[in-house]
C-alpha cells in the first residue's frame, strides 16, 4: 500500500480514484464543448449512433491513407482528428448512459494483469 497524506491507501482505490478523475475532467470538457457551440446532448441511442458514425469516419481515414487505396471522394482525412472524434463521441455516450470508461479500463486491465 502507498501512502497518502501519510494515511495508508489501497492501490485498488488509488486506480479507481485516478480513473474517476480522467472521466471527470474528459467529460467537463465534452460538456463545455456542447455548451459553447450550442450542441444539444444526445440520448444514449442517438449518441451510440453518433459513436458507430465516428469509427466508420475514423476507418475511412485509416484505408484512406493506403497507397493503392482508390475513393471516389477525395475529401481530406485525418486519423488523429477522427479518434479524437471518436473519444469525444464514447464520452458522450458515457455521460447519457451514466457510465465512466477509464476507470473501468483500468480496472479491466489490473484484473487482467493480476490472473496472468
């Protein structure tokens, strides 16, 4: 165990805290993003659509960078901007279905970890 303030902390706790942290200041930024462009949030049927539309946006930008790869639209793509749209979109389903992804992750992956 670490200690905190000189108090001992379990480091589960100290996960999920650090996790719960990352959610929150993710998810403020989502909220202050739909605030000053006037968005409206989504349900979390519309915005699990909103997300699948996002991987197939960020999809298209990967096949868009092979070489041999041919489109009939010629538009501009960019990989990184796409994931970030799709980060943005997975917290936007999190906040309508009450959900904190981070800390599940890396709750998910000391699990993992631990029965290796």
């Amino acid at each position: 165990m670490n200690d905190l303030m000189g108090l001992p902390v379990d480091p589960a706790l100290q996960d999920w805290l650090y996790g719960q942290q990352v959610d929150s200041r993710i998810k403020l930024q989502v909220m202050d993003y739909y605030e000053q462009r006037g968005l409206v949030m989504p349900d979390t049927e519309e915005a699990l659509h909103f997300l699948v539309s996002e991987i197939g946006e960020l999809s298209d930008a990967y096949v868009h960078q092979k070489k041999d790869w041919i489109r009939n639209n010629e538009k501009e793509r960019d990989l990184a901007e796409e994931a970030a749209d799709v980060l943005m979109m997975l917290y936007v389903l999190s906040l309508a279905a009450d959900i904190h992804p981070f800390t599940r992750l890396i709750k998910k992956m000391k699990e993992k970890l631990d029965h290796e």
